[in-house]
C-alpha cells in the first residue's frame, strides 16, 4: 500500500460484512495511533458537563457514575415546543 493511499480509502459499504468492517476498522485506527506517536486518550471526568444538540435545542448532559445524564427540562422544551417545560 502506497503512502498515499490508507487503508480507509475503500469506503465502507452496507453489503460488507460485519468481520471484515471492525478488522478494517481496527486495523486503521491501531495505524493512525502509532502515527501520531501518541496514546494517550481523553478520559471524562466526574461531573463534566456538555452540551448537545436534539430537534435544534441544546441538552445539558452531565457524566456522572460512569453514566450520561440528561436534563429532562430540557428535553421536554426540545420535544413539546414550550416555553415553560418545567410546567409538565
């Protein structure tokens, strides 16, 4: 395989099987790592907050418990459209 080319530049398609996508997968991802001299990986801490985008709104998201948790306020605002959705 030249430099140019990646392993990943055959697209993945629908009628692969499910084998031979996570061997692809995997097998980019473990070169890319090496590529980049580095291996450290990003850990979520303890109460870190984002947000995230459902329906145009922004969710606030905290991780906590090895779990994400999501406002329901903010979800209810997303799904019904109102302006008051602590009211439901």
């Amino acid at each position: 395989m030249s430099k140019d080319k990646k392993a990943y530049d055959k697209p993945i398609s629908l009628d692969m099987s499910l084998d031979e996508t996570l061997s692809r997968f995997t097998k980019v991802t473990k070169e890319e790592i090496q590529g980049k001299g580095s291996t450290q990986v990003a850990l979520l801490k303890e109460g870190e907050t984002q947000l995230v985008i459902f329906r145009g709104k922004e969710i606030r998201q905290v991780f906590h418990d090895n779990e994400w948790y999501f406002s329901v306020v903010d979800i209810v605002e997303a799904m019904t459209g109102s302006d008051r959705p602590g009211k439901y």
